[in-house]
C-alpha cells in the first residue's frame, strides 16, 4: 500500500495502442468498456479524469486491412483518420452505458507551443470536467508532420497532466511496469515498484525498445514521468490488464511501477515554456554562463552565448545548449537570431552602440528561463 496517489483528484489515463486494440487484431470493445467502467466509478466518486488514448493508427490499418505499419506519413495519417472513427465510436458508446458523455479532443504541438492555444485548450479541458465529461484525447496524427509531432502519446499524456496540472499520470500498457533489466532476455529482472520521476538511472533501466504496434516504449514512459513530475503529477506504469487498476491504485494498492514527483513544482508558464519540443532556435553557451543559470540562478546575458543557432524573432522560445550541446533549459529570447548573433560574446553596456538601441541587458531573463 502506498498513500501517494490517496489523495490525487485530478489524474491523466493513458491507454496504449497494442492493449486498445489488442496487439493489433482490433478494437478490444470488452477491454475498453472495462477501463470505461472503472472510470465512471472514479468519476461517481469524485474524481476528474482525462484519457488520453492511442490506437487510431492500429485501429485503421486493421480496417484497410493492412497487415505491415506503412512508413509513409501519408499513409499513416489515412489509417489514422480511418481509426480515429472507430476508436470515439467505441468510447463514446462505452461511456454513455455509464450515463457519462464522452469528447474527443485532438491536439497537435503547436496547439501547446502557442501560448494562446495553450490556454484554450486548457480552459475547455476544464469546462468538459466540471461538465462531467470524459475527454478523450488523441494526438491530431492526419494533420501533423514529424516537425511537429508530439510523437508518441506517452509524451501527449504527460504534456496534458502538465497543462491541466493533474496530480497524477496512469500509463497503462501491456507490461507490468518496469522493470530493472528486460525481463525477456534476463530471469533476474525484478519489477520496480517505487522510484523518483527523474532519476536517471530508471532511463538506463527503460532501454529503447518500443513494440511494433503503438510508438513508445519504456524508456518514453519513464521520460513521460519526468515531464510530468514538472507540474507535480505522479506517474504510474501498469498492466491495463490487472483487475480494477484504476480504482485499487487510487486506493493506494500498490500495482505496476509508481514514479513520485518531488514537492516542488514548477509554476504554469515554466511548465508551458518546459514543455515544448520543438525550439525555433537555440544558443550556446559557454562554461562561465552555464554555472551562472544552473548554479547561481542567473539570467543569460550575451557575453556567455558562443553561437545563435536557427532563425527566430524576438520573444521566440529557444534551447540553451552548453559546451556539449546538451539541452540545459529553455527560455523567452529577448532579441532576433540576427540581433543575437551580433550581441552574442559581448557585455550588455555595449549592445547599444552594436544595435543601436537596447532592449533589455539581458538575452534571456531567468524570469522566462527553466532549467530542464
Ligand atoms: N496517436 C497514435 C495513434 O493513435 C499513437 C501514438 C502512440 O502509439 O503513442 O495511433
């Protein structure tokens, strides 16, 4: 027993592509009912609950009757489509036999990345759950190019816990949970009950590998944890298949893998400027300025930046890289990637008679700066 998710209201449900349609044969109707059912009790007892599902590509290419995952986005868009009919069919009509109306929400990147997209998602993912309803959420894969992907909905998963900051994340997949090495090649792999979002040795643990029928694999699990700890959420990895998960791990039994976030969280804007993936640009620092943000808690000034990478304007959401290219925070850039280029190895008091005006001293204020 373990009273970290006792007292979570809010939770995030992920389903994944090979439990939701049954390692690929499809839609696994008596499966989805049961998660269905599960959570209209946690609904009837007070808990809000969004879904985050995948399957809409699985679903599609068992209807076109495709046998091998296309490569083509084209084509991966079309089964989409073709799936995403099946999947709402079926969560719509599973949830209403709980007198609970469903809504399918999909979301793309840049619906998260644009601050006023953000806000709007999250104030109608709010209105469906003080309405009562269960959204349903799925990345909008016919519309999205690999640019702009989220990826995997095990990101999308922990992306929406962070936007509507829920308290806690359930992955559901066809796995128990993690476990310390592959249990299929190793009879010493123990599963980890407990472990800290974030700590690095789980994501040496995860390996890579996903299955052949949805895109993530343990190792996006384990970073959706992490992403999703930003907010303060919790994350649980367990088998979709064990009675009853939903409400015994919100008892506090202890299933599958539960990965604590630490108490402290990051406030809303950090979390939004935290959590987008894709950067316009980025810059690249120098020793001195990477202690003075990851030690001092200083703001970026332009003397510490070696090179401005990409072609962004002002007030563009950039990466910071250090010496070796590791993506150390995000931030809110203050000048263009010309204006920046020009300013970059220089002291604040000579950006005027390099551009002619100043701005702000600094590149990147640590107001709108968050380590990652
Ligand atoms: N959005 C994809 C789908 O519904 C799934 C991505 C994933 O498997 O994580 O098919």
């Amino acid at each position: 027993m373990t009273t970290v998710l006792t007292n979570c209201k809010r939770i995030v449900v992920k389903v994944g592509s090979s439990l939701v349609t049954n390692q690929g044969a499809g839609l696994d109707t008596h499966a989805i009912g049961n998660w269905a059912q599960q959570i209209a009790a946690l609904r009837k007892s007070g808990y809000e609950v969004v879904l985050v599902s995948s399957g809409a590509i699985a679903e599609g290419m068992q209807r076109l009757g495709w046998k091998q995952r296309p490569n083509a986005v084209h084509e991966l868009q079309a089964a989409a489509a073709v799936g995403q009919m099946g999947l709402v069919q079926v969560y719509e009509s599973c949830f209403r036999k709980h007198g609970l109306h469903a809504a399918q929400v999909l979301l793309t990147h840049a619906d998260l990345a644009d601050r006023e997209r953000y806000l709007n998602a999250r104030s109608t993912l709010r209105t469906l759950l003080s309405l009562g309803v269960i959204p349903v959420i799925n990345e909008n894969d016919t519309v999205v190019t690999d640019e702009i992907k989220f990826g995997d909905n095990d990101t999308l998963g922990a992306l929406v816990a962070n936007l509507i900051e829920a308290d806690a994340l359930i992955i559901l997949t066809d796995q128990p949970g993690l476990y310390t090495t592959d249990p299929r090649t190793d009879s010493q792999a123990t599963l980890v009950t407990v472990g800290q979002a974030g700590d690095e040795k789980l994501e040496a643990m995860a390996g890579g590998a996903g299955s052949h029928i949805g895109r993530g694999g343990m190792l996006t699990k384990i970073l959706a944890a992490k992403r999703a700890a930003r907010s303060g959420a919790h994350t649980v990895i367990a088998s979709g298949h064990e009675a009853e998960v939903l409400p015994r791990l919100m008892q506090g039994v202890s299933i599958g893998t539960l990965l604590t976030a630490s108490a402290l969280s990051l406030d809303a804007r950090k979390q939004w400027l935290a959590d987008h993936l894709q950067v316009s640009g980025k810059v690249v620092l120098d020793k001195g300025a990477v202690r003075a943000l990851c030690a001092d808690g200083k703001s970026l000034l332009p003397i510490g930046v070696t090179e401005v990478i990409g072609d962004f304007k002002r007030g563009a959401v950039v990466a910071i890289l250090d010496e070796n290219r590791h993506d150390i925070a995000h931030g809110l850039i203050n000048y263009s990637a010309a204006e920046a280029t020009r300013i970059a190895r220089h002291a604040s008091h000579e950006i005027e008679a390099i551009l002619g005006y100043v701005d702000e001293p600094e590149l990147i204020h640590r107001d709108n700066l968050v380590l990652l």
